[in-house]
C-alpha cells in the first residue's frame, strides 16, 4: 500500500515537473526579453513604427496601413511605453500555447519523455530565432486548433479550443496573414459542426467577438473597421507584384517546399480519411490553406522569409506527427517519421543559406541556452536591463546615422523611422509608413492625400533609397509633386566617409502651398521590348503614367506564385543607360519618368536655383518596358502598354539658394 502510495506521488511529480519545465521553456520563447540592438531598431524600425501607433491609439486602416493590425507591435522589438502590454499579452498568450500543445503532446504518446521531448521542439520551431518573425508561430496556433478539434477532442468545442479561439482574435490583429488564416481554419471547423455534428458553431461569433473586443481594447474605433479590412486587403493583394523578388535556384527551392508540403498534406489526409472518411477534406482544406499561405509569404519575396515558411512547415510536421503516431499502422508511423526528418533536413539547408555555418548552430543552440530560458526571471530581478539597452541602441543609432537639426513633429521618407526616434522627435505618420509599401494607386493616394491636409508632419528628413532597384521616382512617387510644393528644403545633410546615413534633406510645410499643373502632352502604346521617345524635358519636368493590366493568366499566376519581373530601361541624354525594376501599380498611379532622380542629392537639385540645368543631362531620351524573361516578353499583362506623358509645372519652383554639384552612378538592375 506505501509502495503503491510513493509510485503515485513520484508519478505526480513527475508529471508536474514535465509540465512545470515545458511551461518555463514556452515563456522563455514567446515573452519579449531579448535587450534590443541599433541594427534591430534601424533595420526593421517599422516594429518601432507599430510600438508607437499602439501607444498613440492611431487607427488602422486610416492612420496607418500596413501589413500588420493594431497589436502588431507583438511580432518583435521593445518600446518602453508598450513592453508591459507586451509581457501580459505573450504570458496570456503563451498559457494557451502551453495547454494546447501539451494536449497534444499527451495524443502522441502516453510517455511522458516523448510528450515532453516534442513539446520542446514544437515551441522551439514555433519561435526558432530567424529575425523574430512570428509567421511560424501564427502557423503553430492554426495547426494546434485545427488538429485538436479534428483528431484529438473528436470535433467537441472544449475550453482549450475556445481558448484558441480567442487567442486568435488577438492574432489576427497581429498580422494580416494571421487574420485570413484564422478565418479559413474557424471556415472548416464551422463547417464540420454544421454537416457533421448538426450544431451550432459557436466558434464563429467567439471568434467574432474576440476579435472585436481585442480591436476596442488597442484603442480603436468602430467606425475604422470597414477602411481597415478594405486597406488590408489592398497591401495584401499587391505585395506579390510589388516585393517579389528572383533568386538563383529559386525554382528548385520552392519546388522542394511544394514537394514536401503535397507530402505532408497527402499524409494528414489520409489520417483524415481513416478517421473521418469523406469529411476528412475538411481538415486537408484547412491544412492546405495553412501551407500555401506559408508557401506564397515565403517565396514572394525569397530572401529571410524563405527561412519563416520553412520553419512554419515543420511546425505543421511535427504537428502531423503527433496525430498519425497514434494510427494504429507501422506505415502511417514510419511514413511520419520520415517526413519529418526530411523536412527538417530541408529546413536546416535552408537555414544555412540565411546564415553561416557558424552562426547557424548559434543559432539552434540559443532556443536552449540556459540564460535564455531563464531571461523572464530577469524582467522581475531586473527590470531596467532592457531599458537600459534600448538607450543604448538609440545612442548607437544617433551616432551612426547623424541628421540636420529639426524640432517639432516629423516624419521620414522613404522608412527607417527609428532615425527620428533616436533623437526623440515626435513620430508624425503617413497613412503608409514605409514607402515601398505605397505600391498601388490608391495607397499612393492615401499619402498624397495627408500631405494635403493641415494633419501632415510639419517636417520630413527625405532620403531616396529605393528597394530592390526599383526606379527611385517609383516609391511615394505620386507624392513627389505635393512635397514640391508643399513644402521647402531647409538644409541637407551631405554623405561623409563616417556617415552611414548618407544624403538626406530636411523639409520644412511652406505656409503657403505653391500649385503644380500636369499638361497632357502624349499617349501611345507600346509592347514589350519597343522603345518609345517621351516628350523633351525642356517642355519642364516630364510625369509618366504606365497603364499595365494583368490578364487572366497573370492573375493566376500572380495568385498561386508570381508573375515575371518587369524592367524598365531608360537611355539618358548624356549616353549612360539603366536597367530599373518596374512596379506596374506603382507605375499607374503616376511619377516623375524625367529628368532621372537617382538619389537624394538629385532630388535637391530640383530645389536649387540652377538645378534644372545640372539635371539635363539626365533627361530620358528612350525608354523600353520589358519583362525578365528569355524572350523578354510574357503572357501575364495585357498588350499593348498604354502610356501617358504630361509636363510637370511647378509654379514658383521651390529653391534653396546654395549652389549644389553632384555625380551621380547607378547600379545595374539586379539579374
């Protein structure tokens, strides 16, 4: 009787202590702890951006569009007004990780070693350190809700899976992505307790009404919803043909994804169809949706975010390991396991790609690192630490990256708003705050729109830096004419050997707006590869407007990968020739075609009282639109190109008196 007492105690505890150590280990991934660096901070200063958005209650979707929502600022980064939020936020976050996981964990096996060991790489892959990116988590949370209900709870709507369901209500206004995916897979449960199981899903107005409640809480209005959803969805529906980038073996590397996506999918229906028979398509369709939304923010781009979708799609592996183990067939198991390990084989010679072999398994080998784990303790034995080095890095930031003097409400063009943080300016956002992100007409529109309100910060730092070689007058470029006029250049700042800034110019609002006019000057069309003569620029400044529609192919192409690079290549006045990326929706709305400004020293020639004649040189003699293709053509946009020309008159110009000279080089497009 003692001995069957002391085997239930020891029993107990060790269960607990299972439990208690994966708790520690997935607070210690998902709370914020990590002390902040220049690079982070200046890299990507749009998290910055969304820490200040949330403190200053801005509205999503009418303040400020992006890709992320209102509670964005929980992807990564620290802000001192936002970091308490945060830490709730992820603690809260992280008991509904914890309690989901470990249900599933106990379905893989009663053995409390192997529970433990895959609860441990689970949360490891779900928050493996590749730039703090929280893709691969929002994909934890979606693979956990969608398996529990279809394998493990048996379609019933338990607490945890409620918990889940809230959990994504916060998500969702996480990131965009994190939202459609929320609402696939809430699709395909609800519809299960509607064909299957003849009940109510109360999961649709749980999820519903999380997230609402998580919308008022971060400050916003009602009334913003609508435009939030619906500039959402414009951002969303034109990063494919505005971020997408080519790579060597790029087709090779997504065919591998696709490859051991269509296994792992082909495995977890199959588990479906033994369990579920024909309503096993149910939770295929939502695994699908999963994988692919992975797939296209991964190889759109192509670069670190190749690493978030692969990490994603192991998650999603170990995932299906824990619901086919149980199957009572070998080769179900071992088909599993196989799976597994090649997809993990492929997630570590992506991951060696982004990083070396030494930093790879530095890396790895942080996700375990004893002060790592424990990093949490540290906020409540030391809460000043990450205060401390978040001033640091702002220090670092100012002296790197030194500007003009300026003082009240500013903002930054084109990004890299930490620069205006680090000197404790007032952030004054556009509507897009990154303006590469500006990539269709009616985003280009939203900013120039600010500009002409009386809300607009009353002064810019201005630096051209343009992604992906894009055409320079491309980003922001249907603001161009308002900042002309609008506003007047104060000082610039010129590039020195210890300046890693570079050029930048300040520019004070004008009291009063000075007028431009655009004078039709020419419309003709064009085909890939045909060279076209625009207007003299001695007629003035010559604006482009580039009428492109993709056709149906294009749209699918577009939809399930992503169409052709397009190029556009302009011959100067003085004999020198460029290749620019083209952004076809950024080319629609409009933008300054001639003279070619290359740089931020170019731009300022436009303010000074001879620069018109130190920019005649650069006047486009020819242009020629084609995309990166073996024949230099393709079926995804319709022919013939439409093009408009029209002068550009700014009447009086803005100058600025001192006498400016320059050189001015550009770089091939990228191959």
């Amino acid at each position: 009787m003692n001995s069957f007492g002391k085997d239930t105690c020891w029993a107990t505890a060790v269960r607990w202590l299972a439990g208690g150590s994966t708790l520690i280990y997935v607070f210690s991934r998902f709370i914020p702890c990590t002390p902040p660096n220049d690079r982070e901070l200046f890299h990507v200063s749009w998290v910055q951006a969304l820490h200040v958005a949330f403190d200053q209650h801005l509205q999503f979707g009418r303040d400020i569009v992006f890709t992320y929502g209102p509670w964005g600022f929980l992807n990564n980064g620290y802000y001192p007004p936002t970091h308490l939020v945060s830490v709730i936020a992820w603690i809260m976050l992280s008991l509904v990780f914890w309690r989901a996981g470990w249900r599933l964990a106990r379905h893989l096996s009663d053995n409390l070693l192997f529970s433990w060991l895959w609860l441990i790489g689970f949360t490891g892959m779900a928050c493996m350190p590749v730039e703090d990116n929280i893709d691969a988590r929002l994909t934890a949370w979606m693979v956990l809700l969608l398996f529990l209900h279809f394998f493990v709870e048996e379609g019933s709507f338990s607490p945890t899976q409620a918990l889940l369901v809230v959990s994504l209500g916060l998500l969702s206004l996480v990131k965009f992505t994190g939202l459609m995916e929320s609402v696939m897979v809430v699709a395909v449960i609800a519809a299960d307790n509607i064909c299957r199981h003849r009940r109510f899903p109360w999961i649709v107005p749980l999820l519903a009404a999380s997230f609402l409640c998580f919308w008022i809480v971060a400050g916003q209005h009602l009334s913003s919803l609508g435009l939030f959803f619906l500039n959402s969805w414009r951002i969303t529906s034109g990063y494919t043909e505005a971020m997408m980038r080519t790579v060597k073996n790029e087709i090779q590397n997504a065919g591998c994804f696709l490859m051991m996506a269509t296994l792992l999918c082909t495995l977890i229906g199959y588990v479906a169809w033994l369990r579920h028979r024909f309503f096993g398509m149910l939770p295929l369709l939502g695994l699908v949706a999963i994988v692919f939304i992975s797939f296209k923010s991964g190889y759109v781009r192509n670069d670190e975010h190749e690493t978030f979708a692969v990490m994603g799609l192991s998650v999603a592996s170990l995932a299906g390991l824990a619901i086919a183990w149980p199957v009572a067939k070998q080769s179900v198991r071992l088909a599993s396991l196989l799976l597994l390990v090649v997809i993990l084989f492929f997630a570590s010679s992506t991951l060696s790609r982004c990083f070396s072999r030494e930093q790879l398994p530095e890396q790895l080998a942080r996700t375990l690192d004893i002060h790592r784990v424990l990093a949490p303790i540290k906020l409540l034995s030391e809460p000043g630490y990450l205060r401390e080095a978040y001033e640091k890095s702002l220090a670092d930031v100012r002296a790197k990256y030194p500007i003009p003097p300026m003082g009240g409400e500013g903002d930054i063009y084109s990004m890299n708003q930490a620069i205006l943080f680090a000197y404790g300016l007032r952030y004054h956002a556009r509507p897009v705050v990154q303006s590469y992100s500006a990539y269709t007409p009616e985003l280009a529109e939203l900013n120039a729109a600010w500009l002409r309100t009386g809300r607009a910060a009353s002064n810019l730092l201005f630096i051209i830096e343009p992604i992906d070689h894009r055409f320079p007058a491309l980003e922001d470029g249907r603001s161009w004419p308002e900042l002309l006029t609008r506003y007047h250049l104060t000082r610039y700042h010129i590039k020195n050997t210890n300046d890693a800034l570079g050029t930048c110019l300040l520019l004070s609002r004008s009291a009063v707006p000075r007028e431009y006019h655009l004078t039709p000057l020419q419309r003709t069309s064009i085909h890939f590869g045909e060279p076209v003569n625009p207007p003299s620029a001695t007629n003035g400044l010559i604006w482009a407007e580039i009428e492109m529609e993709k056709s149906l192919i294009g749209t699918m192409v577009s939809t399930l990968y992503k169409p052709p690079i397009l190029v556009l290549t302009v011959s100067l006045r003085d004999g020198r020739q460029f290749d620019f990326r083209l952004i076809p929706a950024m080319a629609r709305s409009g933008f300054l075609l001639s003279p070619v400004i290359g740089d931020t020293m170019s731009f300022a020639l436009l303010a000074s009282t001879d620069g018109q004649a130190q920019l005649a040189g650069r006047e486009v003699m020819s242009m020629t639109i084609s995309a990166r293709t073996q024949s230099g053509s393709t079926i995804c946009y319709r022919l013939p190109i439409q093009l408009r020309f029209y002068r550009l008159d700014i009447n009086p110009v803005m100058k600025f008196h001192d006498r400016i000279t320059m050189e001015w080089t550009a770089e091939p497009a990228d191959k």
